[in-house]
C-alpha cells in the first residue's frame, strides 16, 4: 500500500511541475494560466493514484483482475474538454492551441508524478518548458517573415489580369489567394484586389517594384498586412 507521505510527495511534485508550465502561459496573459496547468496536473496525478491503488482491497479478492491503466486512459481523452475551451477562432485566425497542447501534455506529466515516475515528470517538464519559451524567438522571427498582404492595384483595362499577375508579380501561383478586378466607374482603369500570402515583406517591396513599372499600371499600393494565420501569440 503507498503510504501517506508518498501520496503526498506525489501531488506536490506534480503541483510544482505544473506551475512551472502554468507560468509561461501566465506571463503571455492566457486565461490557461499558472492555476488551471496546476489543477490539471494535480487532478492527474490524483487520479493515477487512485486508478493504481485505489482499489487494493477489491483485486485482493479471489477471482477479482483489475486493469489499473484504465483510470490514465481516460484521462488522456477526457482532458480535451478543457483544452477545446482554451481554443478560439477570431475571423481566420484560431487562437489557444498551443495553450490547448500545454493543458494536455501537462496531465500527462501529472499521471507520470502519479505514477512515482519523477525523473520522467521532471524531464518532460523540461523539455516542454523548452519548446515553449525556448522556440518561442525562433518562431516569432519565422512568423515576422511569412505574412499576408492585400495589394491594390489600379492599370488600364487588359494590363493586368488573373493570367498575367503571376509573371507581373514574380510569386509562385500558391501565394496568391484570392484576385478581385472591378472596373472603375467612368474610367477606362481597374481596380485589381490581389490577396497574397506566405510571402516576406521585402519579396512584395520587389513585387510592388514590378509591378509598378508595368506600363499601364497608374498605382500600386499595400492595403492591409497581417501575419499568417494561427495560434499567435500562442
């Protein structure tokens, strides 16, 4: 039988691992912060307990097997509900699922403190630790690069088209989303809405160069920009 001071050291390391993850999510302000990473941690490490001894006195008698993963095994599944909660879609963007990656993966480390496995909860910690505050610069530099840009563009009828915008622009075909031409009311010109996506900002400043020497082209200019989809700040 585990003894009082085991289950003790148990739910406290688990508290203790959980609040260092909880604490990176703190400090970029997400509702899944320092207590809920500790409450799932604790709740697993308490749930791991009971699943591996809680029912000693049962399998003692005669004719009596009992599985003690199976407690753990829900754990895994059920713990999704509070990692959706933590995932939100503003427009295209979704948001949380990092947080929504951290809540999951820390009750795993709270069934590892459970189970006794210490060296194993601590490392995990860890390493977790790393990937989200250690990557997070690596991240931010590669998502600084690859944004998304609305250009607007206004030329003579026929210069520019969905065709022709490709060579014009000197991107690849998977990096224009979406194209929109309108004629100008009482003008011989068009309005050409392009769309862009995963391209550098110094790739559009070439493009826009291009584009603006095409003859026929009378304005090129940036209307919105706005970094790629995903969980940003994550």
């Amino acid at each position: 039988m585990i003894t009082d001071l085991d289950i003790t050291e148990r739910l406290a390391a688990a508290a203790v691992l959980g609040s260092v993850i909880g604490f990176e999510r703190e400090r970029l302000l997400w509702a899944a912060g320092i207590r809920t990473h500790m409450l799932v941690c604790v709740g697993a490490c308490l749930l791991m307990i009971v699943s591996a001894y809680g029912f000693e006195q049962v399998i003692q008698a005669p004719h009596v097997i009992l599985d003690p993963s199976r407690i753990a095994a829900q754990v895994v599944s059920g713990i999704g509900f509070l990692g959706a909660g933590a995932i939100l879609l503003r427009g295209q963007v979704v948001r949380g699922l990092t947080t929504a990656a951290s809540i999951w993966a820390v009750a795993a480390v709270g069934l590892a403190a459970g189970g006794g496995l210490y060296f194993a909860a601590t490392i995990s910690t860890l390493i977790m630790l790393l990937i989200l505050a250690g990557l997070k610069p690596i991240e931010e530099a590669y998502r600084a690069r690859v944004q998304s840009f609305e250009v607007e563009v206004f030329a003579e009828r026929e210069v520019v088209t969905g065709q022709n915008l490709k060579k014009l622009l000197g991107v690849r075909a998977n990096q224009i989303r979406r194209v929109v031409i309108e004629d100008v009311e009482g003008s011989a010109s068009q309005r050409v809405g392009v769309f862009l996506t995963r391209i550098a900002h110094e790739d559009i400043d070439r493009a826009l160069e291009r584009l603006a020497k095409v003859p026929g082209v009378r304005a090129v200019d940036v209307v919105s920009k706005r970094r790629r989809s995903g969980e940003t700040p994550s």
